[in-house]
C-alpha cells in the first residue's frame, strides 16, 4: 500500500500507536485501489500488519481517528469513486 495520508492515536504505556491511513493498494498485476484502513504502528513506529486486520478497541478510537482525518481534510474520500484500475 501507498500511504498518502495518516493519523495517529497512541494507545497505552507501551508506546502502541493506532493508525488510521487513507492511500492506493497496489496489487500485483498493475490494477490499484484507493481506500482507508487501520494499521498498528509497534513502539518502534514500524507497521504490525495482522493477517489483514486490526484490533481496535473501541468504537470511540474509530470515531476519533475519523474526526482527526477529517480535522486534517482527508476524511471524506470516496475509494470507489476517486480511483482504480491499471497503474500509470
């Protein structure tokens, strides 16, 4: 994935990080997709990818992340509408 816009929540003592991430999956065969997702960030701040998902606490976190993205003007993109197909 290409990652064109993030927010972060930290989460506990632990130095969790919990992110929520707007950008282009690239597939293989040159097709992408635009989309969000939820991703971990370990203490050292690399990705923890979890077989596709992401534990999330609770649903105030979703909200909160989701605020922030559209504090920050990326909240509102449309996947679907805004971009797939064969990459240029």
């Amino acid at each position: 994935m290409t990652v064109f816009d993030e927010v972060r929540l930290p989460k506990g003592d632990e130095g969790w990080v919990l992110c929520f991430q707007w950008g282009r999956y690239d597939y293989g065969d040159g097709e992408f997709q635009r989309g969000y997702r939820f991703i971990w960030r370990r203490p050292d701040g690399s990705l923890q990818p979890a077989r596709g998902q992401a534990r999330i606490p609770t649903i105030a976190d979703i909200e909160t992340l989701i605020g922030m993205a559209r504090d920050a003007g990326w909240g509102d993109h449309d996947g679907d509408a805004e971009g797939h197909g064969a990459s240029a």
